[in-house]
C-alpha cells in the first residue's frame, strides 16, 4: 500500500476502507514508552491515536473484545443494555438511532477512548458473535462513530459456525457497503475494516481465497467483493490495500533494549552509551534475516545468560545473533573475480547516494508508519538488468542488492524475494509478487521466461 506522514490510515474519507494486514503480525512490539505487547495492542494504540473512536476485535473464538471504555462501551450498546452500567459509572448519554429501529445506540458524548497497553494488555470484556453481530452492524453504519474493525486471523472469517449464519451474512453486507457510509465529522477517519493474515506471503493469501470456495457464500461474497480488488490490483496501485508489517528498525529495537536494561525484574546489563549503535546493527541483521523483535528477545537473554560479567556492547551484535562469519554485502561483491564493469557500476552507485545510509537513527519507531521515500530516487532509477551467460554470477550479484540498497538508506528492508520468468504467468502473479516484496528487492530469474506466458502478446 502507498502510504505517506505518520500512518497508513491518516485518510479522512476512503473508499477503499478495508485493510488487509500481513508481514510479522505475531511478533512482539515495543514502544516509545518502553511498554512490550503484542500487534493487536499496536494496532490498537495506533488507530486510536490517529483519530478513531472505537476498536473492536473479532477473534477466531467467535467472540469480540476491546482494550479500552469507550470502545467497550460501542461494542456492547444495545444488546446488553443492561450490563453496559456495570463498565464504567459515568454512562454516555443514549439517543434513538435516526430513522427509527427499536435499539438504542450511544452518542458520540462517550468518553475519551484511552490506551491500556502502558500497563500491559487490558481485556474490557467479551461477547460472543451470536450477541455481537447485531451491534457491530449498527456500529459500522453510524455515522457519529468512527470504528475501526479488526479481525484478529483470517481463519475466523471461514469457520464452519459463521458463513452459513443470518447475522454473519448481515455482517458481510455492512462491510461490503463501508464505503457509502461517511462520518459527520468530517476530522475522522472513516469507519473501516482490518483483516489480519498472520505471517502469510500476499500470494499464500489469495491462494487461501481461492481455496474456499466451499467455505460458505459469506465469505465467498466478502474475498471477491471486498479484499481481492484490494490485493490484485496490478493496473492501479493506488487502490492497493495491502499492508506488510516489517521487522523491527532501530527505533523500535532501541525502545527494546532499553525496557531490558529499566525494567524492575530481571534486568539485562546493556552499555547505555553504545545502545543506539547495537540498535542499528540489529536492525541491520533483523531486516536482512526477517527477523523480529521475539527473536532479537531469545538471542539477548541466550547470550546475557552466558556472558553476564559485563554490559553488552554495540560489537557483541555478532556472537548474539550468530553471524560471527557476517561480511558486508559490498565487500562480497568487490572480493569476485571478474565482472569489473558490474562492480564499477554499482560502486558509482554508492557514490552517487552517499549522503543516505540506514546507519541513521529512525525518526519514528512505530511499524505502522510508512516508509520514507529517498527523495533522491526517481522512477525506476534502482532497476536494474543483469545479462550475460550462464554460470556468470547474475543472480548471486542481483541477490546482494537488497542489503546494498538497505546499507545505502534506499530501501526499508534488505529482504529479497525470487521467483523464475514462468512463474509469472499472468498479471495478478505479478502484482502478488511485487507485493510480497515491497520495502526490499524482487529477482526474477530466467526473466525471458516472462514471454511464454500472459506477456507474450503484452
């Protein structure tokens, strides 16, 4: 997805308000406040800091739960009237909804939604869907309450017990017509839909659809009219609503490493001076290895647990994460034999964007903040085509570009995804392909096998 500023979801008004969220969904996150949760509390913090009034959770259980008052307040409003007293003292004022229906809805007069997470992950209750359905149609048509509506896994959008059900089917229809319902404050976000596909490639995602045929027409009617056109969209990118959450910047990690070293119980002894140079080598390995912040937490104690006799420093990066045998991208490249003019041109490369390197402190900790474009690159300036016989050595070069563009402070990600010509075979394939490696570098090798398929006549 393109995204600019602080958030994918700064948009006031977009009709395309349906969110597919994929990449390191179950890793563990840290933020500014040195507070360590799961993504469901990021996800929640950050939609409600960027203006939502409401964030509701469906989980593969069949139940909906919140993190905070004001979102627990919506999810249970007319349909467990008589508990809704029993959440907090001072009740928001009810008013009919317009137009009729018998339920009464809360106004927007409800209080301030607040974050849990500073003091660890908050349940406000659950309900179950037989109970909740209902409410979260009426929550997603009220045009007084932004909610943002997150379904935790996509397997709870398939289950056996929903598809088939009345209320889920009334549940597809409010979120198939998301986008004719605009908010009467124009300052907030749109009502919206988060869907979840944990630690699945774009392209697994829609092999998923398209095996579910037999799920239930629910679901049936929601992938192929609401998430697909969302996936898949090769002629229009601006309509892409993919989200791929990375691994942990230095940001991030360096909110990590010193919750480690504050932290009252079981503290790990860290080198205050040299945590922002360990944060940025870490970064460094989690973006090449795709890894994440679980994995940077297991290596630190296995190695702390060894080597306690004094504080972990920026140059123990290697024995923590085993790349004790680790040679810098640039350095491979130029020990090849051969292939001078190939070296000389991606060294003119580095000259050409010295001035940007990923060895610089990132401005905002939070994965779900878009990347910075290099405002130095222009079009497709970073393509590039490797010819030459067989056995030369082009994908082994073409592979050492994403850690080059990474260490240059081109790319987000120093990730590659490789495929071959033939598996290309038609644009949606690309367009999942391409998807899978945004933020990093995408090989396609035996590229004229392009030509034997739908590009033969393109």
């Amino acid at each position: 997805m393109i995204g600019s500023g602080i958030s994918y979801f700064t948009n006031v008004y977009d009709p395309k308000c349906h969110f597919i969220i994929t990449g390191r969904v179950n890793d563990i996150y840290c933020s500014d406040r040195l507070a360590v949760h799961n993504f469901e509390m990021e996800l929640h913090d950050h939609l409600l800091s960027v203006g939502y009034d409401a964030v509701i959770f469906f989980d593969i259980h069949n139940t909906m739960y919140t993190f905070d008052h004001t979102s627990s307040f919506y999810m249970m409003n007319g349909y467990l009237e008589e508990t809704t007293q029993n959440v907090q003292q001072t009740a928001p004022t009810q008013s009919k909804r317009p137009g009729g229906g018998g339920s009464s809805v809360f106004s927007s007069s409800a209080p301030a939604a607040s974050s849990s997470s500073a003091g660890g992950s908050t349940n406000m209750g659950r309900m179950h869907e037989q109970s909740a359905w209902n409410g979260a149609v009426e929550l997603l048509r009220n045009p007084d309450v932004s909610t943002a509506f997150v379904f935790n896994t996509i397997d709870s959008l398939h289950g056996h017990n929903l598809t088939d059900s009345h209320a889920f089917s009334h549940l597809i229809y409010a979120l198939e017509s998301l986008a004719s319902v605009q908010q009467n404050d124009a300052s907030k976000p749109q009502s919206s839909a988060f869907y979840l596909f944990r630690e699945k490639s774009i392209c697994q995602f829609s092999d998923t659809g398209n095996q579910l045929h037999g799920s239930g027409s629910g679901w049936i009617t929601l992938y192929k009219n609401v998430l697909e056109p969302r996936i898949i969209t090769p002629d229009n990118p601006e309509n892409n609503r993919v989200i791929i959450v990375p691994p942990p910047n230095a940001a991030e990690i360096r909110n990590y490493l010193n919750y480690l070293r504050l932290r009252s119980n079981d503290t790990i002894n860290i080198d205050p001076l040299e945590i922002e140079e360990l944060s940025i080598r870490l970064a460094h390995y989690c973006s090449l290895r795709n890894r994440g912040l679980s994995d940077i937490k297991n290596e630190i104690s296995n190695y702390y647990r060894e080597h306690n006799d004094r504080p972990i420093r920026a140059d123990d990066w290697r024995v923590i994460t085993g790349e004790t045998n680790y040679v810098p991208a640039i350095e491979k490249l130029n020990s090849f034999i051969g292939m001078e003019n190939v070296k000389r041109k991606i060294n003119e490369l580095r000259v050409s964007y010295s001035n940007y390197s990923a060895d610089v402190m990132p401005e905002h900790s939070g994965r779900l903040t878009p990347f910075r474009n290099n405002p130095k690159i222009k079009g497709n300036s970073l393509n590039l085509v490797f010819k030459g016989p067989a056995g030369t050595g082009k994908t082994t070069v073409a592979r050492l570009m994403g850690e080059i563009y990474y260490d240059l402070g081109l790319l987000p990600q120093g990730k590659v995804v490789y495929t071959i010509g033939t598996e290309i075979d038609t644009p949606e394939k690309m367009s999942q392909y391409f998807q899978d490696a945004i933020g990093g570098v995408l090989i396609i090798d035996e590229a004229y096998g392009l030509m034997q398929g739908y590009y033969s006549n393109a």
